[in-house]
C-alpha cells in the first residue's frame, strides 16, 4: 500500500442521485431499501439527492446514480456536467438505459405527440427524441430493469465503491425460470413470452405469475429476436401484437428496435 | 416601483423535479409560479395505438410513487368501457394491494419528506442521526406497504400481477394472512406516528379551499364513487370533464387543472379527509379526534396528521381485507373489448385520479386523458404560496425561500405525476 494512501485521511465516498425523463421509480428503489438505507447512509456522504434531502453538496462525486432519458436541451448539457463531476457513473433503470417508455416517440408519428398533449407546443421546450444517457456520456455501468431489483442496486453500489466489477448476469429470463424450476410458459401453454431475449435480473417474476414477459430489463446479450417472432407467430401473434412487444418500456434497444421496425414495415392488419 | 425576485431553483424532497418563482413589488405578492421543468413524457400520445389490456402497465410508469393508482384507475376506465363488473373479491384484493401503496407512500412522506420541515432537518436520513428509533419505525411502515404490495402485485414498484379483469395468478390464502400479523404491528405504529406528529408545531392556518374527493356508497374513499366537493358538486365519472379542465402555463410542462370558472381546488388527504371524516375506521376516528383534527382540516401544515390517520385507516382496513381474504374462484374474469369510452377514477394517495379511454373493436386505444393529483393542486398550491409569502415577505431570503419549498411540501406534490409541476425562484427585482 502507497504511503499516499495510508496517509490520507479516510472520507466516505461521495454518492450524487440524478433524475432525467422518468418515473422517479429507480430512485425510490434506494429508499426502498429500508432495511439497508441507514446502513449505506452511514457508509457513504448522500451528497445529492433532491427527493431524499435537502443538502445540495458540490462534486466531484464519487458515485454518480443517474435515472432517465435526455429529452430536453438543457437535460443534454446537463448530463455533461454531471458526467465531468463524477469518477464513476452509473445509469439506473430502463429509461436511463433505453430510453424508457418515452421513446417510444423515437419511432415513426413520434411527431405528433407534442401538439396531443400540449395545446400549446411553442412553450414545451423538448429535444424530437428521448434518448438513453449513453447517447450523450460515457457511462461505467448500466443496471437494467423497470425498475431495477433492489438486491442488483445494493450489489451495484458496494461493488462500485469497493472497486470490483459488479456480479450482475447478462444471460435471459430463461435461465432465471430454469433455476426456479418454472415450467416454460410458452411450451406448455403458448403464452406469449419475451424472456428468452429478455435480461435476467427480475428472478423471472412475471412468469412466477404465470405472466410472460414483457421485457423490462432489456435485450440480453446476443439475443435471437427474430427467432422469437417466429415462435409467437406460430402461436398465433400477429404483427401488430409482435410490434407491440418488442416496442415497450426498453423498446428503443437495439436489437428490439430493429425487430419491432420490422414487423411495422409489412403492411397487413395480421 | 420597487420588485425583487425570489428563486428557488431545485425543489427537494418532493417527488420529480420543479423550481418556484416569486415575484414581489412594493411589499406585496406579485406572482409566483411553480415551473415543472421535469420534461414532458407524452403519456396520452403513446397510449394510441396500443392495446387496451396494456393501459395498466403503461400508465404505472407515469409515476414510481403510485403505480398501484395508475393501475387501478386504468383498468377500471377499461371495466367500464367494455361493459366488465370484477367481482367483490377480485374488488377486495385490488383494494388491499391499494390500501399497501397508500401506507408506504404516506409513510415516506411523513417521515423521509415532511417531518424534517416541522423538526429542522434537512432530510429523514439526517432526523434517523438524533432519532433513529424514530425513523427506523417509519421506514418499518415504509416496508409492510411495500410488502402487501409485493404479496398481491409481485413487487412493489411497478407490480406486474394487475390485469383488466383481475389478476394474473391470485396470492395464497397463508401468503396474505401471513402479512395480518404485521399489520397489527403497523396500526399500533401508526397510531404512535400520529401521537409523534401532533406535536410537532404547527403555524395557524386556515384556507378556505373547495375539497374535492370521490365519496363511494359506503366507507372511507379509495376506488371510487362519486366525486363531491365542499361547495356541492356530486358527480359520475363520465361528467367530470364538463367541470374542470385543464391549462397549459407557458413556464410548466404541467397541464394545470382547475374548474370550469377558473377557480382552483383541492384533492388529497386533506379533502379527502374533509369530505369523508364520519366514514374512517372507528379506530382511526378516534385517533383523529385524540390528536386534535375535527372533521374538517384546513390547514395545511396538519395534512401531516391527516396522513398518519389515513394509514391508520389503511391499516385497519387491509388487516380486515387479510383476515377475511379466501382465494376467489378465478384469478380474472375474461373482458373482451367492444368499441367505446370508458372513465375511470380512483382516490391516489395524493388524490383524485381520473383517467379516460376510446378503444376500437379490437381493444385498441384511439385516445386518452389522464389527469393526476398534482396537476390539479398546482393552482392551490401557488394560492398557498401567496399566502405564506405575503405573511414573511420581511423574512430574510433564504429563509423565505424554506417557508415557501415547506408550504410547497404540505401538498406532497408528485411532479413525475404531473408532467404532464415546479422551479421556487423569487424574484424581487
């Protein structure tokens, strides 16, 4: 150990918690922590986090949780002064990752979402699109999930400030459902299910419900998208129902953009 | 003419982000404007087109907070809209997972966001350093609302087991009655955190606000009814859009709520407390009464108080929904769609709820309107904030600027809700 080191006097880490376009939920997840939220208040300095305290400490920030999509200008630059106040960021949560529910303007008649909501669209200030933080800063890491699973946040946190790369699987719901000994919804009963391109992480929930999912921590590593619209298509899920599916709460990742693009191109009402 | 502007530009603990403006000439109000700078998220516009069993999920991501109330509202618009009555005991477990989102989202308010107001904290983390019993109870509250959320939902943010027509797979009878003895627990916390509360300080205010809340056939609102106000509205779900509308502000990406005649309202704890007193628990009536609250409360610095009854409603009433829960003989009732509109509304912890649907034949969605609690307080809220501003308008600054993100925090706003709120920023020249 350097003698810089030993020297220096131990300080906590600084954590600093940002919202973009969200639904606060990613966030709340961390004062959801009941059991542990007093503990990591004691191992860390809460240096920012307007929904928990009043205290707006200045950086840099050691840890910098960031929830939400960039859809305004001035959100756009102000990720990039968070991004130079942080040693280490990460992104929380399907909209910081994906762009979120929100993005679903990205896609074709995005336009015309402004003039539905707002009568008057000239005081709205907003960007044409709601775009992951990863578009606009480097990030260190992405934790998945609508909203992301608590225990994955701990685990995220501790690694992080402890300088380990965090454990968290890349592999698909499927795996998740194998070790709960969850019998496969679609081969035993055809429901319509994304978790075979779908991220683990949930503990295969909706299943557990006897629910297929629906995708809300994001594509898996190297999924099989195509593959899947196939299998949903034998068991009877038409196009609109596949577009759909792949255009959900993580539906601007790539690649469940490009697949729900092509089930839209093909014109039949199927 | 002498003006200065006050400023506050990050509101905190509140739920989403918003600024304040106070504009002061001459010793006197001049404007305040709460500015939702939280961006706009388009929920109305990307609800068209996508099938009608997908509206509780999707309007659940309006806000992490009270994803439950989204659910719930949705798919009764969608019940309605289809011609579909969920039977009493689907009713009842809705209620139940209901009433453990009112208690985790009221106990997160009283204890992480309000109280430091009313003891000189700048957070709940910096109050659980000099009372850690205190908050380590709160945050016990806290965690049984989310509990009965993931024992009936699946989790507590965003629960994935809501469906139109029911649930996906119903909760075992030992699962629910498993949480009883919790809740036992909770009802007598949560009668501690209103005796902890009333005696807090409380600055004399009396406001005279038009409450607006549902009022149901029988008992305390929570998922429906009829919607009365204190100067004599009665309405049905379908009417509500001939009484109020909404107003965009040209510095807020909130839609403003107000009556037809422009004049503004009250939803929340506050009115629904006002307007429904005699019908709380027999337990959480006397507790009430015991901390002080008559049966009507204006102030609304007291909202706090009224939040601690109303958990000790909610707690009362999921305990009785636990002890009598039987699994029901289907986990949903099959709903199919048929074109129309339905209307649906429900009491969110932070109040009226109202959502509308059109769908086609096929299921699926033409239009939408979704009005939440916080866009139809935010005129109110800037009432009250003319209010607190005119009386310490000699108030050094900073200080004003606390009295005003406290006045601000009485209402619990939810800005995520309301995007579709707020920056305090006084401005005096």
């Amino acid at each position: 150990m350097s003698t810089t080191r030993t020297t220096r006097t131990r300080r906590k880490p600084k954590l600093a918690v940002w919202k973009f376009a969200s639904c606060d939920g990613c966030q709340l997840t961390l004062l959801d922590c009941e059991d542990a939220l007093l503990a990591v208040a004691d191992a860390v300095e809460i240096t920012y986090f307007l929904e928990a305290t009043s205290v707006q400490g200045r950086g840099p920030y050691d840890l910098s949780l960031v929830e939400g999509a960039i859809s305004t200008p001035a959100d756009a630059e102000r990720i990039k002064a968070i991004r130079r106040a942080s040693r280490v960021l990460v992104t929380i949560g399907a909209c910081a990752t994906a762009g979120g529910i929100q993005a679903l303007r990205n896609f074709p008649g995005g336009e015309t979402f402004l003039p539905i909501v707002y009568p008057h669209p000239e005081y709205v200030e907003t960007l044409a699109t709601a775009t992951p933080i990863a578009d606009h800063v480097p990030v260190d890491f992405a934790l998945r999930g609508c909203p992301i699973d608590k225990r994955q946040l701990l685990e995220v946190v501790s690694a992080l400030l402890n300088g380990r790369k965090p454990a968290i699987p890349t592999s698909s719901v499927c795996l998740e459902c194998k070790l709960r000994g969850i019998p496969c919804l679609m081969v035993s009963g055809g429901v319509h299910c994304m978790g075979p391109v779908t991220q683990a992480g949930c503990g295969a929930l909706c299943p557990s419900f006897g629910r297929g999912c629906f995708g809300c921590f994001g594509p898996m590593e190297t999924p099989n998208t195509a593959v899947l619209a196939t299998v949903w298509r034998r068991h009877g899920a038409g196009r609109r129902e596949l577009v759909r599916a792949f255009r959900g709460f993580t539906g601007y990742a790539e690649p469940f953009r490009t697949e729900s693009l092509a089930h839209e191109d093909q014109n039949d009402q199927g | 003419m002498k003006t200065r502007t006050i400023k506050v530009e990050r509101l905190t603990r509140v739920e989403g982000e918003g600024a304040l403006t106070l504009r002061l000439r001459d010793g006197a109000v001049a404007g305040v404007e709460c500015r939702i700078y939280e961006p706009p998220r388009f929920f109305e516009a990307l609800l068209r087109g996508r099938h009608f069993t997908e509206a509780p999920d999707i309007t659940a991501r309006v806000c992490g907070i009270c994803p439950v109330a989204y659910q719930m509202s949705a798919v009764q618009a969608m019940e309605a809209a289809c011609g579909v009555a969920v039977p009493v005991p689907l009713q009842d477990l809705r209620r139940l997972l209901y009433y453990g989102e009112w208690i985790e989202s009221h106990a997160l308010h009283i204890y992480l966001l309000h109280a430091p107001d009313f003891l000189g904290y700048e957070s709940g983390i910096a109050l659980a350093r000099d009372h850690p019993d205190v908050v380590t109870r709160g945050l016990e509250l806290k965690k049984l609302g989310n509990a009965i959320m993931t024992a009936v939902g699946g989790r507590e943010i965003h629960p994935i087991n809501v469906r139109v027509g029911g649930f996906y797979r119903l909760p075992t009878r030992a699962a629910i009655a498993g949480l009883a003895e919790r809740l036992r627990w909770a009802r007598e916390a949560a009668l501690e955190t209103l005796r902890w509360a009333a005696g807090f300080p409380f600055p004399e205010v009396e406001r005279d606000y038009e409450l607006v809340a549902l009022r149901p056939a029988l008992g305390y609102p929570i998922d429906g009814g009829r919607l009365v106000s204190s100067w004599g509205l009665d309405l049905a779900a379908r009417e509500y859009e001939a009484h109020f509308v909404e107003e965009q502000a040209p510095y807020s990406h909130a839609l403003q709520s107000h009556r037809r005649d422009g004049s503004p309202y009250l939803v929340g704890p506050l009115a629904r407390y006002g307007l429904n007193s005699e019908r709380l628990t027999p337990l959480a009536r006397q507790a009430a009464a015991d901390a002080g609250l008559g049966p009507v409360c204006r102030n609304p610095y007291r909202s706090i108080l009224v939040r601690a009854v109303e958990i000790v409603h909610a707690c009362d009433e999921a305990l009785r929904l636990a002890e009598d829960y039987r699994e029901p003989d289907a986990p949903a009732v099959p709903v199919e769609p048929r074109a129309g509109v339905g209307h649906g509304w429900t009491e969110a912890p932070r109040g009226l709820l109202y959502h509308r649907y059109e769908i086609d034949g096929d299921g699926t969605i033409l239009a939408a309107n979704i009005v939440p609690p916080t866009a139809q307080n935010q005129r109110t809220i800037e009432e009250d904030l003319r209010v607190v501003a005119g009386e310490h308008l000699a108030l050094p600054e900073p200080e004003l600027a606390l009295r005003c993100e406290a006045a601000i925090r009485n209402h619990d706003p939810c800005i995520s809700c309301a995007t579709h709120f707020l920056r305090l920023e006084v401005d005096r020249g």
